[in-house]
C-alpha cells in the first residue's frame, strides 16, 4: 500500500492544532507521511523540538512531522495539501503550489472566507479543492509553540463543485483517525457562508470601535452596523444561490450572545495594533467585490471598510 503524503503549509493556530495531530497519529512506519512548511524561526524550532501544542487534550505535547522545509520548493510527490496560512498570504503560496499540482491533488483550504475556493481556482485549475470551514480556538504563544482553549477544533468538508466525482471520504477517515473532528458534507458552501456572517460582521465593527463582542451585540448603535453588514452579505448569498436559513441574521446575533461578552475579535486585535497585514480584505474587500460583480449595493461594508482604512477607528 502506497504512503500518503500530506504536507500542512502553515504552523500558526490553525496548522500547529491540526498539525499536531495529524504528526502525533502518523509517526514512522504509518500509512501517511506528515510534512510541515514553517517559516525561519519556527522552522529551527520544530526541527530541533518539535511542535508543542498546549491543550487539555493532550498527554505529550510534542509531536514531530516526518520532515519539515522551509519552502515549497522543497516539498517531493505530495497527495494532499492542508493550507492554513493567513488570507492575505493565499495568492502567494498558491503561486508556489501551482506547478506541484497534478490532477489527483487534493487541496484543503482551512482557512475564513466566502472567496477562498474562487481565489484558489484563479491561481490553480487543475487538482481537487476541497471547500471548507474551521472552528478552533487556538493562537501561537510563541514560535513553534501553539496554545489551544476551549472545545475540540472542527473542519467541515466538501465536494469540489468542479470534480464532484471525487469522494473525500477517505481524507475524512484519515483527519478521523487522527481523532481529529472533521465533519463531511456534500456542499460546504451553507456553512462556510454561515461562519462568515458572524466573523465579518463582528470582525469590522468590533475592529472599528475596538468593542468586544458582546459589545457590538448589545450596544444599539455598534448592532445597527453589524446588522446592516449582515444584510448585505444576505443580499450576496441570495443571489448566489447559497442555501441558508431564513433567520440566519438571528441565528448569528444568537451565536454572538453565547461568547463571554469581553471577547475581542482576532481583526479587532490586528486592526487596533496597526498592523502592518490584516484580515481586512477578506471580510470587507469581498463583500464590495462581490457586490460589484453581482451589481448589489453594499453601502454599510463599504463605509466602514473605508473607516478602517482610513485610521478612523474608535
């Protein structure tokens, strides 16, 4: 039985949870080979230690990969690529990737946004990209050190709506082992557009006025904004012809409700740290583009994206 190389790109939050455990299940002699790509000082790190995830999952908090570069370039045959990079760093490892990519390569994006797919697809027409969402609380506490809170971390999968002839299922078996919650559904695009109604929305006002969470959601001004930008990205979805509930609006603000009410947003924490690259784009950059492609107004994201540009903050 041939081995099946995985290479997770990307050892923040996300790749070093995920990441973690993936390395931990497939040590040697196991069906599937686990490579990291890590930047410098995390790459020296998890070279010599290996990669620590700090969580009350765990037993051992050190795993180590099968092997770990730098850069892409140094990658071999790979099946499946696991990209958990920050959005604004998509379009320059998908630059990268595009000539490592065969027809039975599988892509899984675990990052936020509506876009990604589309995005990926701009850079990369051949291969298997697999639409997704993530849920995990967990940050970087220092290099090749990641600090996880809260409930288990869970990935919803799809069908790649250009190779639906593809059955994901024995990817998902492979995360499942790994006693990693994955759940698989055949179009992921609901839940992905449901998640990025609530990280959008509270993302932009909460970085505008610096207010948590539980701020935005009770503060009549700040959720006027958070509900007209919701609107909007309602307008989108409609149009195209995502399948949501019709109280998704309620539904976010109730999801809202339900974090400690001091909770910041990660934007909010870019933003107000000035930041040189933030998720900006990714929750109002394509709003607006979708609204200018769709020819729908979308004055309220457009106004307070300008606003975050601008230095106009709380």
């Amino acid at each position: 039985m041939r081995t099946t190389e995985f290479a997770i790109i990307g050892l923040g939050g996300v790749g070093g949870y995920f990441g973690f455990k993936l390395a931990r299940k497939y040590t040697a002699d196991s069906p599937v080979n686990i490579t990291f790509i890590a930047r410098e000082k995390t790459y020296e790190i998890v070279k010599e230690k290996g990669l620590t995830l700090l969580s009350a999952e765990n037993g051992d908090p050190v795993a180590k990969p099968h092997q770990i570069f730098k850069e892409v370039a140094g990658l071999g045959h790979i099946d499946v690529f696991v990209i958990c990079v920050k959005e604004y760093d998509l379009e320059n490892i998908c630059n990268q990737l595009k000539d490592k990519i065969k027809s039975d390569t599988v892509i899984l994006p675990l990052m936020n946004g509506v876009d990604i797919y589309e995005r990926i697809r701009k850079i990369i027409p051949n291969g298997i990209v697999l639409p997704s969402c993530v849920y995990v609380a967990s940050h970087i506490k220092e290099k090749g050190v990641v600090e996880h809170k809260g409930n288990p971390g869970k990935i919803i999968v799809g069908k790649d709506p250009e190779n639906k002839q593809f059955d994901p299922q024995t990817i998902v078996s492979l995360f499942k082992d790994a006693l990693i919650d994955i759940e698989y559904k055949e179009d992921s695009f609901p839940a992905i557009w449901s998640k990025y109604f609530f990280i959008a929305s509270f993302g932009l006002v909460s970085a505008r006025y610096n207010k948590s969470i539980g701020q935005v959601n009770e503060e009549p001004g700040l959720h006027e904004r958070a509900l007209k930008i919701m609107q909007e990205i309602q307008a989108i979805a409609l149009k195209k012809e995502i399948s949501l509930p019709e109280n998704i609006i309620e539904l976010t603000f109730q999801k809202a409700a339900s974090f400690p009410f001091q909770t910041p947003t990660s934007l909010q924490l870019d933003v107000q740290a000035r930041k040189e690259n933030t998720e900006l784009e990714l929750f109002a950059g394509a709003i607006v583009a979708y609204g200018n492609a769709l020819n729908i107004n979308v004055p309220e994201t457009t106004a307070i994206y300008d606003e975050i540009r601008e230095g106009i903050l709380v």
